[in-house]
C-alpha cells in the first residue's frame, strides 16, 4: 500500500488512525497537524528507523503544492466547497491560517474542527466556554468576538453605521448567547457618564436566548470619575429599549450594577412587553432594594412573566417588607426555583415566603444569609411536611440553633422528595447535620430504585406488545 502523503478526517483520533494502519505499510509524510510522526512511534531495528525517516522525507506530491498554493492565497482566491475530496478540505482546515478577516472565513467556512482551532489560537490564556450537543463552534466564536468588541469599545469610538453595523452583519446570525462583564467609562472630559449604547445591539440579534450583561467597570484607568460605575437616565432608557425587541431572550441577568427604583420600572416594562418566552431572571448585587421590588412588581400585572420558572435576587438590600411584596405577588408566577441568598429579610420575610411556596411548583429554594432565626421553626416543619416538589433547600448562614435541627429531624420522615438540605453555620451540631443527611441518601436511593423498576415495567410491557 502506498499512501504517500495521506491525510485523515479532522475529527478522527489519531488513535483510531493507528488501529486501522499499518504504519510498516504506510508512508506518510512528517507534516504537522494532521499527519502521524514515525518518529515517535516505537522500532525494534535501527534499519527500521532509517527506513522510517526516508519515507517521511519524501518530496510533496503535485496535489499537495496545489493545496499548499490555495491556502496561501485564500485571500484572493477562497476555495473551499468546490474541493470535492473530503482530504483536500480537511487539509485546507488544517494549514489555513485563523487570523483572515473574520468576514472571509465565515461565509465559507462552518466546519466545527477550525473554528475550535480558531478559538484555542485566538483566546489561549481564556477558559474555553462550555459547549452543549448542538452548539456549533462558529456560534462560540462569534460570541465571544462580540463581547470582546463591546467590551473594549470606548464610547467616543462607537458608530451605529459604520464598526457596529460592520460586526453585525458578520456575527448576528450567530448569536444566541451574549455575555458583557465590563463596559467601558466615558472620557472624564465628558459631562455624563453614560456608557456605549446597547438598543441597537440588542434589537439586531433576532436570535438572543440568554443575556448576562453588567454595566460595571475594571479597567477605569484615568478615566474614572465617580458615578462611572453606575447606570445613568440614558443607559437605562436604551438599554430597555433594547431588551424590548430581544423577542426570543430566555435568559437575562443583570449583576453588579446598581438599580434604582425607576430603572426596575422601565426593565420590567421592557421585559413583560418584548421577552414572552423569558423563563429565568436574575438581579445579582444590584442593590435593588424593597423600593425597587416594590416599582418592578408593580409595572407587571397579573398576566406577567408566565414563563418564568427561575427568579434569583442574590444581595438586594431586599427587607421583610420586600419579601411580602414578592409573596403577594409570585403565586401567580410558576417558579421553580427561587434565591434570595444574602438578603435580610429575616423571620418574617421568610415566613411570607414558605406560606407562598405551598401554592407554587417550586423545586429549589435559597435562603442563605438572611437573618433567619428559630422563630420560623414551625413553618419551616410544615413546609418540608407539606410540600410535595421541594427537591433542595438552602437555609445555611442563618442562626437556627440545636432545637430547630432536633423539631426538624422528626417531622422530616414524612417528606420522601427532599433531596438536598444545607444547613451548615446554622448552630446545628456535626453529629445532627449527619442524619440528616443519612435520611436524604435515602430519599435519593429510593427514587433511582423506583424510577428502576418503573424502566423495567416499561420495558416488560414493550415486550409484551411485540
């Protein structure tokens, strides 16, 4: 056999390359990339050696000058769909260079192995981003170039028709995902402090599913002045602008930036008019506060946010005077899972809170570092009594004390869903934070054993049907 200077598809493991070939009967080339190295590989002769590295120093052959010819000058002449061997275009994928005009490459290239070689070369020193089973590498690409250009864009630099009109029409087809950690400050020249605007942005990615987006500031420099942190009249006012036309958003959050009452009003506005199919909100260190629960809560009517299934306002300054106005107003709301983590709404709020949940399909709750004490014992026992979908609960950081663990524990066998209960830094002694969690591997064992015996059930019947 003689496959002088052959190459393998991308997505084979070399591995796999050397379980199917012989290399004593192969020659390939000593190329990089996608080729095997016969120097590595393991001889028992010093003839065999030599023989080997003649093979590897073999001139190229005319199909490969061609291909080395095209990729050269891609540039000019970008051939790529018109290779009719899978091997000429793997090659291709392999030798061209990743740094091309981002335009170029992308109308006609979609191959997952070069974006990802893309990714790696561009992005090194940055985690890559978790990747789904039907997330394309271009669409990974593609949104991690437009948070890089949003982010390091300087307000004075921003042309609605001229760099960001550019980039959209290269990468919005792409996006589905947008995360925008940093924008940054106006010059100190300026009188306000807004940021770059983002309504022309949101309104031109059709299709946007999740938004995660903070207004704050890391790389201030000498233009910090003070309020540069902060979201002004006009940022607010284009921001929801924005959002109102992002009409398949599923995901928004908003963090580290702070929110005033007003503001809320016009986010929930903008949300409940453009984002029907939003189905998890998160404020995260916003500030909020009860005023602002109390100006987004009351923008919303009845009908809002019917989707929504996961609400997550970590560290709002929110009261038990907030809680009750989140009570009275989440029964309407389909949550199944809701954080208030880091918030002192105390007994009381929490109290507001567990008398809701008993109306609502909530699968995980997080009350963590709110002020909660043993007062809410009682409550607290028919909640986990009561409740018939509460998978995992969060009360740790909170002063609940050795008698709150002791009245738990036993009521607590009559709940057969729980499945997670965090109590640590709660007063509750090591041996009693122990059987708890005995008795909630025995929740989780008993339900992997009835959904067993429900899929050899299924099976049986199956069969019988056959």
């Amino acid at each position: 056999m003689d496959f002088t200077y052959c190459e393998f598809p991308s997505t084979v493991s070399i591995d796999t390359f050397q379980a199917y070939f012989n290399l004593k009967d192969v020659k390939l080339p000593k190329v990089s990339g996608k080729s095997w190295d016969t120097s590595h590989t393991p001889t028992h002769t010093q003839t065999q050696n030599e023989a080997h590295e003649g093979q590897t120093n073999q001139a190229k052959s005319l199909r490969h000058l061609v291909l080395d010819a095209i990729v050269q000058n891609w540039s000019e002449l970008p051939l790529y769909g018109q290779l009719g061997r899978r091997e000429d275009r793997n090659y291709i994928l392999s030798h061209l260079d990743t740094q091309l005009p981002l335009q170029l490459l992308s109308s006609h290239i979609r191959d997952d192995f070069f974006w990802e070689r893309g990714y790696e070369q561009r992005w090194r020193a940055a985690p890559l981003q978790a990747r789904g089973r039907e997330r394309p590498w271009i669409n990974i690409y593609m949104e991690r170039h437009v948070q890089e250009f949003i982010e390091n864009m300087q307000t004075g630099d921003y042309e609605q028709e001229g760099n960001v009109q550019a980039t959209l029409d290269i990468c919005a087809a792409y996006i589905n995902q947008l995360e925008i950690n940093f924008l940054q400050p106006s010059p100190a020249a300026t009188e306000g402090n807004d940021h770059i605007p983002l309504d022309y942005l949101l309104s031109n990615l059709p299709d946007l599913r999740q938004l995660r987006l903070s207004y704050s500031t890391k790389t201030a420099g000498c233009n910090y002045q003070t309020g540069c942190n902060q979201l002004t009249p006009r940022d607010i006012l284009l921001l929801a602008k924005g959002l109102s036309q992002c009409h398949e958003l599923r995901q928004f959050c908003l963090h580290n930036t702070k929110l005033l009452p007003y503001q809320m009003r016009y986010l929930a506005h903008s949300l409940d008019k453009g984002c029907h199919h939003l189905s998890e909100l998160s404020f995260i260190h916003c500030a909020v506060g009860d005023a602002g629960i109390r100006g987004f809560l009351e923008t919303c009517g009845r009908e809002s946010f019917g989707t929504l299934t996961v609400l997550d306002l970590t560290n709002n300054k929110i009261t038990e005077e907030g809680a009750y106005i989140l009570s009275r107003t989440l029964r309407h709301v389909p949550l199944q899972r809701l954080v208030l983590r880091l918030n002192p709404i105390q007994s009381d709020g929490a109290a507001a809170i567990f008398h809701t949940l008993q109306a609502m399909p909530i699968r995980e709750l997080d009350l963590g570092s709110c002020s909660i004490t043993e007062t809410i014992t009682k409550l607290f026992m028919m909640l986990t009594c009561q409740h018939t979908t509460l998978l995992d609960i969060d009360i740790s950081n909170n002063a609940l004390g050795e008698d709150f663990g002791k009245n738990v524990l036993k009521i607590i066998i009559c709940n057969k869903i729980l499945e997670k209960l965090d109590l640590r830094n709660t007063g509750l002694s090591l041996d009693l934070r122990q059987k708890f969690q005995e008795f909630l591997i025995k929740n989780i064992e008993r339900k992997k054993d009835r959904a067993l015996k429900k899929k050899q059930r299924d099976k049986f019947k199956s069969m019988l049907h056959i």
